[in-house]
C-alpha cells in the first residue's frame, strides 16, 4: 500500500474513534425530548432581580406576526386624556 492509503485509513480510524467517544459522553438534546406542541416564550413582565422569567405555553397553529409599533401606538391611544390647565408644576 501507498503511505497517503495508509494514512487515509488511519484518519478514518481516528475519526471513527472519535465518532465512538462523542456519542457515548453527549446526549443530543434535538431528539431527547418527546415533542408536546408547546414552545418557550419568554414574559418581560414579571421581573425578579433583573432576571426574566419565560413560561410554555401551546404553539400556534397559524403565524401571528409580532406587534409593530404603530400598532401598539393605535392600542395605546392616550388623546383620550387631557391635561388640566390649572395645575402646578413643581
């Protein structure tokens, strides 16, 4: 045999080898979970020594686009309320 045939043979020992080693000390968390349909989302409101919480909650069926901020501007409409005209400025 040629040396590049030998030394091609001993990479792929190696390599097997290696392949060997990784899955018996790794746990490949992509297929460890059984799928529940619900998904992670992380909740900005609930706050606890600036740390955010996330819960689970069910995944949606359908694509919900995000929240623009022109819609929440519509949402949050504040021209309902006025400003007296008698009040103090400290």
């Amino acid at each position: 045999m040629k040396a590049e045939t030998k030394y091609f043979i001993e990479e792929l020992e190696r390599r097997q080898h290696l392949e060997e080693l990784y899955n018996q000390t790794y746990i490949e968390f992509d297929t460890y979970f059984k799928y529940s349909g619900k998904e992670e989302i992380r909740v900005r409101t609930y706050k606890y020594e600036d740390k955010n919480y996330s819960k689970i909650v069910k995944a949606p069926e359908e694509y919900v686009e995000p929240p623009t901020f022109l819609t929440i501007q519509e949402e949050n409409d504040m021209t309902k309320y006025k400003l007296k005209k008698d009040r103090v400025v400290w």
